[in-house]
C-alpha cells in the first residue's frame, strides 16, 4: 500500500451516539389545497439487529481486518474499529521510514500502539510491511551499496522490528510490490543491489526472527489472473520449491467501481494449491464523486463479491479494507476527483458497501432502512380550518451518502393525528407517528429531497412537532 476468546460487543447502530445530530427546519403556515391517497398501513416494520463484521467472518472461518492510523484509534473511530473487525493493518507505523528514520535508532510508539490496541481488541494484527521499496528513509533509498552490506542492513532491521514484536503478529507482509505491471522486477534498491535473491532473504530473516509469525509476499494489481499475477504465482512456486519460509500471498485489491476481476475467484484458488495462504489485504472500491446512488449500489454488490471470494476458498485467511472509513482514505490525495472508497462514509455512517460485506458472510437483511446521517426536515401546514388540517413534509438528504429507504417518525404535541396521506404510508399509535417511503421515492441521493403530505385532525390547538428521526437518527430542532 502506498499510503496511508473474547466475545465483541455488538455494534448499536455503528456508534450513532457519536454521530452529528441532523438539523430541522420548522416552517411556517402557508395555503393551499391537499390531494387525495392511500390509506395508511397498519404495522411498522421493527428496527433489526446490526452485522457485526467479525463475528460474521469468525462463522464463516476467515477474519475481516481493517488498516488503522494509530493516533485515531479513540472516540468512534476506535469504537468502530474495535467492535466491528477482529484484525488491524497498521496503515504507516510498521513502514521503514516510521520505524527507523535514521540508521540504527527506532521509534515504536505508533507500532506500539497498534499492538495494544489490538490485544485489548482480542485482534489479530498484520504486520506492515518490512521490505519495500517505497517510504524508505534516504539513507537506505540513496545508500552506496554493495549486495553484502544492503543484505546486511535488510536483513539487521527485519531481525529487530519483527524480533520486537515476536509472538504478537500474526501475519506480517515481508515484502511489499515486488513486481512491475509486466510481471518484471521491479528496480527496488534492494533488487538492484541484491538481486533477485532479495526476497528469499528476507524471509529467512524474518522467519528466524519470529517463527510463529506467517509471512506473506504482498502486491497490487496481482487480483486476477493476468502478467503480474502470474510472475507473481511463478516466485511462489519457486521459492516453496527451494523451501525458503513463505507463508501465503496478499492480493492488495486497491480496486476502481466496475473493475472486480471476473477471475479473483480462480485466481485465489491458484495460489492455495500452490500450498500457501491468500488474503484480500487492502481492500477498497473507488469511484468518481459525489457517488450517485446506483455508484453506492454497485459498490455494495462489489465488495460482497469480493468478500464471497475469498470465503468460498479454502486458503483464504480473511479480508482487510484499507481504511473503513472515507475520512481516512488515501484515495482523494491520491486519485483527483475520486473518493467514497470505504465501507463507511465520512461520518461513520455504514455505507451500502458494509452491508454488501455482511451478506456476503451470511448476514440476511430484513429490509428495515439503513441508517442516515445529516437531514433537514420542513413542516409546513398549508391549510386549517374548523377540526382539520392540511401539511407537506419535506425531507431534505443533507449528508454525503444516499438514503435508501426512509422512515421519518415523529409525536404530536397537541393530540393530532392523521386521517389521510400521500407520496408515504403514514401509521400512528397515540401521538408517535412513522412515515415509510413509497416504493417509488426510497432513494434520496445526497443533496437531494423527497416531499410527502397528509391531511389530519386537531382540537385545541395545532402546534408543529419539534423533533423528528430519521431511520432511527435524532433530527434537532
């Protein structure tokens, strides 16, 4: 990547108590006339249970991991972190350039803390990464090198970081993007000094330094079969045959909207019968943004592919998204004018794409709305007479992902209650009242409103409520 048994609580409604209330916006009376429609219902649907990605993926034998930046593992981010997924990536602090800057003098408070938090988390932790040719410190990119002295130095910082940390990781990524797109070496100092042995020392180093560790050889556009993959499968094969240590094979899946390779599948499979493990390493689905809702929905059936993916072979240990959260994605610094790649939006709202992941570990959706972040409710009654009145909702989505099927509830503060409604199916028991989406106005893309009326009766007064929630989050007056 080139940026950035205890049981786990479940996640209620992934930590909506840290979320940002959503605004309301009162309006005033105005006139006009109502139309007719439906009746309402008479039931509401009740709230379901949330997946909890990790114990989903435990039932299916594999983990679901996500990269982490260790100064936010607190609030909701570290809440998330901790009860959604069973393992954490470090997505900078274990690079070579964080841990040893200058020759021979460490740092490890970021690594530390990954670690610690991940044993208080019950995690396991992937280690990221030993070897690579990039986030290198100047004095190992620039250095004057014979293959002796760099084998040397490699071979010396393998033997103290993972040393370090010995019998606490449980996989670590030894050597990171090996491969040009040609399926070719890549030019590393280390190939170039070293030679195409390199890659064998450094796992001989670490499987000395931590023998209980898997070490993987880890890459980026190797998901499919094609060039790269298979110079990739050909340096599994011949390593196994000389026995150097190699544990398995990390498919980075740094993927854009529309472009799941048909043969990820076959293509895991491959590697497994070579005798090694596979894992989705640094899973995340780029598109062009703001996402459109038809975006979110093929983004969501395209991380469930992913994950069924790997669930559906033997060898593949567990799947890592790069960052489950889009505040802290690499791809807006990386990639102009795309973004929305992680299964949670920028507030940490789950995303479609989260429960794509869920289903594909056997998480049936029952059909109650998912959850929303930012909205602004207008309530305007635009006729009243004797004992009646006419209103017109309008909801407006104010956050940055879609709504995809909406529930807008509400009590009566004078006795009201509704007689009649359109564009919603409106229920009431007592003064609670729930408006539910008609099939053809459940989408609200971001940005964008829906309007609903009803007509209703009064008596005493006819004062506007003052709260409503959405989808089971608070709206503020």
């Amino acid at each position: 990547m080139r940026g950035t048994s205890m049981k786990p609580q479940s996640l209620r409604r992934a930590a909506s108590a840290f979320l940002a209330a959503a605004s309301l916006v009162i309006g005033g009376a105005t006139s006009g006339h109502a139309a007719t429609g439906p009746e309402p219902a008479a039931t509401e649907r009740q709230a379901a249970a949330e997946p909890v990605l990790r114990d989903l993926a435990a039932a299916k034998g594999i983990y679901y991991g996500t990269a982490v930046t260790a100064s936010k593992l607190n609030g909701t981010y570290g809440t998330i972190t901790g009860e959604q997924f069973d393992s954490i990536t470090p997505g900078n602090e274990m690079k070579w350039g964080s841990v040893e800057a200058t020759r021979g003098s460490f740092t490890w408070s970021g690594a530390d803390a990954v670690v610690a938090f991940a044993e208080a988390h019950a995690q396991k932790v992937r280690g990221h990464t030993l070897v690579w040719h990039s986030q290198l410190p100047n004095w190992v990119s620039n250095g004057s090198w014979t293959a002796d002295t760099l084998r040397t130095v490699m071979t010396d910082h393998i033997a103290t970081e993972a040393g370090r940390y010995q019998g606490r990781i449980d996989h670590w990524d030894v050597v990171n993007e090996p491969f040009n797109e040609d399926g070719t070496r890549r030019q590393s100092v280390f190939q170039t000094a070293i030679g195409d042995s390199y890659i064998a020392d450094a796992l001989r180093a670490a499987r000395a330094a931590d023998p209980a560790a898997k070490l993987y050889v880890n890459d980026y556009n190797v998901e499919g079969v094609n060039a790269k993959s298979t110079a990739l499968y050909n340096l599994v094969k011949s390593l196994k045959e000389q026995g150097v240590p190699i544990d398995g094979v990390g498919l980075q899946a740094h993927l854009i909207l529309g472009q799941v390779p048909s043969t990820l599948q076959a293509n895991i499979q491959r590697f497994a019968d070579l005798g090694v493990d596979v894992a989705i390493t640094e899973l995340d689905i780029r598109m062009t943004v703001p996402p459109t809702t038809a975006q979110l929905a093929q983004q969501k059936a395209e991380y469930k592919a992913v994950t069924a993916a790997c669930a559906a072979v033997a060898r593949c240990e567990g799947v890592t998204v790069w960052g489950f959260t889009d505040s802290d994605s690499w791809i807006p610094d990386v990639f102009t004018g795309y973004g929305a790649a992680t299964p949670y939006d920028e507030n940490f709202q789950p995303k479609p794409a989260y429960y794509g992941i869920a289903e594909a570990l056997g998480w049936v959706d029952d059909g109650t709305p998912e959850p929303v972040g930012a909205c602004v409710v207008t309530y305007a009654v635009q006729s009243q007479w004797n004992t009646g009145f006419t209103a017109q909702v309008t909801l407006r989505n104010t956050s940055t992902t879609a709504v995809n099927g909406w529930r807008l509830a509400w009590t009566w503060p004078a006795g009201q209650s509704v007689t009649q409604a359109w564009n919603a199916t409106v229920t009431q028991s007592g003064s609670a009242v729930t408006a539910a989406n008609a099939s053809y106005n459940a989408a609200v893309p971001p940005g964008a409103a829906v309007t609903f009326g009803f007509n209703g009766s009064w008596s005493g007064g006819n004062t506007a409520p003052t709260a409503f929630t959405l989808n089971g989050t608070a709206c503020t007056t």
